[in-house]
C-alpha cells in the first residue's frame, strides 16, 4: 500500500491478536472466508501493526505454531467436529486469552464466528476476577469483531435459521468493545440484534487486488498474459492455452448439486460448456475451486465430452497469474465478493456477472455517475442469457477490455485505500497508558513470582 503514511508510534507499540476460524493462504475459490482474512491480516501488518493470528488446527498434523509473510499463526486447538468439542473448543479459547491476552492491545475477533462467545467468555471471567482481586491490569485490551460477508454470505445470513445456536453468538457480539461493519446493510442487521449503535464502526476492509502490486500495474497487457500462461502450463497441464486462444475463468465453492435449491454458478459453467465450445472450439474454460461437488463437475464434463477444453486445477494460494492469464472472468455468486473477483476487478479483466444486489452494493453501482454498463450482466436463473453475455464478449474483446479498465478506474476510485487505511490504524491506535499499564502487570508479575520462590 504505497503513499499511506505509517503511524510510527503505532508501528512501535500496538499489538493486535486476531482469531479466525479459518485462516490459510490455499483459500482463493474453495475457502474464500480463508483467503479474506489471510489478506486482511496482511493488510494491517503493512500499516506497521504487529499482528498475531490464533487460529484452530483444523488436522492433527497441522504444526502449533507458523509463520506465514512474517506474521506468527498460532495453533494451540483443534477445530471441533461435533457438539460436545464445540464447547471444549471455545474454553480453549477462552483458557489462551486468560493466559496471553495481557500480551495484546486488541483483541480481534475476524467473522461474526462462535470465537466471538469465547472472547465474551473471557471478558466476563476477567471482569470477575478483578472484582476478586481488586486489579485492573487488562482492563485496557479492547476487543473487537469484525463483521464479513455481503447479503446471502454475510456473517448473519443464518441467524434466523438456528435461533437456539445464534441466541448465545448474538449476545455475545452485543458484548464487544466495538464491532466493524463495512456497509449499511449489515449495520441495520447488527443494530436490530441489539449491538449498541455506539459500537458500530462504519469501516470497509482492504479489497484484494487493492495493493500497488506490479502484476496488476504492467503496461503491456500481451506479454504479461503470455508469460502467465506459460508459468502456469508449467504447474498444471489442464491450464495449457495458446496465446490468441480465449480464456474464460470462474472461481468459486463446488457444492452438491442435489442439496442446492437455487441456481449455482458452478452448474451454470459445466451446463454451459458444451454450447460455448461448439461455437468457439479454441476456448477454453477454467474451473478454479474446490469441494463436494467435485465429482459432480468432472462426471458431467467427461460425460459431455468437453473435459479436454475444460480445466479443474483446484484451488490456489494467489490467483495473480490467474488473473493475468485470462480474457473474461465470470461472477455468480456473493461469497466470490470476499476475495477473488476483487483481483479479476482490479485487474482491468472483463467481467460477465450475474446481476445482483450484493454485487451492485459491493462496487457502488448504484450511484449515479456509475459505470454499469462496463459489466455484462445475465440473469443466473436463464442459463441463455448468460451464454448470450459471453458470447457478446468474447466477440469484441477490444471494446470488452476498454469498459473493463474503465470498471477497474471506478473500483480504485470508491474504494479509497488511503483513506481505509487512516481508519483502521485510528482504531488500533495505541492507548497512551499502555507502557505503564504492562509495566505495572510485569512488576507485579515479578514481585508474585519473588513472593512464592
């Protein structure tokens, strides 16, 4: 994030923890929640914020402890698989804070996730114990949760689904210090479940693709994709194009198809690739994601006959050679909002997407001065017309890649980096007791331990 001023006073002492359920960099298409907090947790590290990240072993062979980009990830729990280590799970929780918080200014909590009722644990245990002893030396560690996801994929889109479960998370988000939201829409959510409105921070989270990265700056559009797709022919065979052949890339979750009661995208993309390959047998179409309907997705492809055409490769750490190597970039759903469409948009690609309101809200389009016509829209429940809007793309890529670097132009414009920035260090800004406040809890540590011995 180059030219954003760096609070050297901020870079020296603010410490932040923060706990997410999932956090891993192989997240772009399968684990989308993963790959958002990977970069968020980047993001405030580049501001000059020391960061921590707890966050569950989700196998036994997953080391304790990492460091990933230079960022310590601790480990200590195993993720629950059912009801009874769920609780143990969040008194792991709860137990580590009680031991190492002290360590931290902030607490953060990434995703309106049940490590938010353990933080709330904590707070009350805390609070009890300098009732007790008559202390006060944590008292100054704010927590704070950060609320994700965008209409049908935010955080909260289920709580009315499982009231018995979300009743203990909803008073235990009420209980945090501050809560960020990044839109209205989840602010009106959050003031309804009763959070105080004088907690609620109106901030937006780093996009992905926002950074000066040099991928996304190269001037000569040609020679940065046919470098990319020779890389990327070297990793994995299914992702060998010819330079003028057209790419078409859809990332996202494979679901099971016989549990889904509205229409995918990735249904739509296997549904799709017979009918788009009869009229451009040079194309190519690249499926980047992963789960359940895995399966489902090669089954279908082998049994239309177009598995050759259409490459599988899984999910990726970064996706910038991805993005580079591709002509068009398909959006379907909401949960590709957290990571992957925010590099395809920042890139200049263009883009055929579904249009809906989560993505309408995510980019502004609904202001005035908006340049909606730069996206190729389609409905996901007519399968023809999104067929109609790739065609209408790939037959004038020219004029496809100009109203795609005219989206790219508008997207750095709404979202002002340097601005979000300047919010988020004001909210980690450190508190001017703290030096004396973690001397005075050391001092009183040593003069404990002197005690005893």
């Amino acid at each position: 994030m180059s030219g954003v001023p760096r609070d050297d006073r901020a870079k020296r002492d603010t410490r932040v923890v923060v706990l997410c359920t999932e956090f891993w960099p192989l997240g772009a298409g399968a684990h989308e929640a993963a790959a958002e907090a990977t970069h968020w947790v980047r993001a405030v590290q580049r501001l000059g914020i020391d960061v921590t990240v707890w966050t569950p072993r989700h196998h036994s062979s997953w080391p304790h402890e990492v460091t990933l980009n230079a960022v310590c990830v601790r480990r200590p729990a195993t993720a629950p698989s059912g009801h009874w280590s769920h609780f143990r799970y969040l008194q792991s929780v709860s137990n580590w804070l009680h031991e190492h918080a002290h360590q931290f200014d902030h607490v953060v909590v990434f995703g309106l996730t049940d490590e938010v009722i353990a933080v709330a644990q904590w707070t009350e245990q805390r609070k009890a114990d300098s009732n007790v002893s008559g202390t006060n030396e944590q008292r100054n560690t704010r927590t704070t949760a950060v609320a994700t996801g965008w209409f049908q994929d935010a955080d909260t889109a289920d709580w009315d689904k499982n009231r018995r479960v979300d009743k203990r998370l909803r008073r235990a988000v009420t209980r945090m210090d501050r809560v960020v939201v990044a839109n209205a829409w989840m602010e009106r959510q959050l003031l309804m479940s009763g959070v105080a409105s004088d907690r609620l921070h109106r901030i937006a989270g780093w996009d992905a693709g926002s950074s000066d990265d040099p991928l996304f700056v190269a001037k000569d559009r040609v020679s940065r994709k046919r470098s990319a797709r020779e890389a990327l022919a070297k990793i994995n065979s299914d992702l060998a194009a010819d330079a003028d052949a057209p790419v078409v890339l859809w990332i996202g979750p494979m679901q099971r198809q016989d549990t889904q009661t509205r229409p995918t995208g990735i249904r739509l993309m296997v549904e799709s690739a017979r009918i788009l390959l009869r009229r451009y047998p040079d194309l190519r179409i690249w499926l980047v994601g992963d789960g359940p309907g895995r399966d489902w997705v090669h089954t279908e492809l082998r049994a239309e006959g177009v598995r050759s055409s259409v490459a599988i490769p899984g999910t990726f750490t970064e996706i910038h050679e991805l993005v580079n190597a591709v002509d068009v970039a398909v959006y379907s759903e909401a949960c590709q909002l957290r990571f992957s469409i925010n590099q395809i948009a920042a890139a200049g690609i263009p883009l055929v997407a579904s249009k809906d309101s989560a993505f309408e809200a995510h980019f502004h389009l609904t202001r005035e001065d908006a340049p909606v016509d730069s996206v190729t829209w389609y409905d996901l429940s007519a399968a023809k017309t999104f067929r109609q809007s790739v065609r209408t793309v790939l037959d004038d890529l020219t004029s496809a890649r100009i109203r795609a670097q005219s989206f790219a132009d508008w997207v750095k414009q709404v979202r002002d980096v340097g601005r979000r920035s300047e919010q988020w260090l004001a909210l980690f800004r450190v508190d001017s007791n703290r030096e004396a406040r973690l001397g005075s809890f050391s001092t009183r540590s040593s003069e404990s331990k002197r005690h005893h011995a």
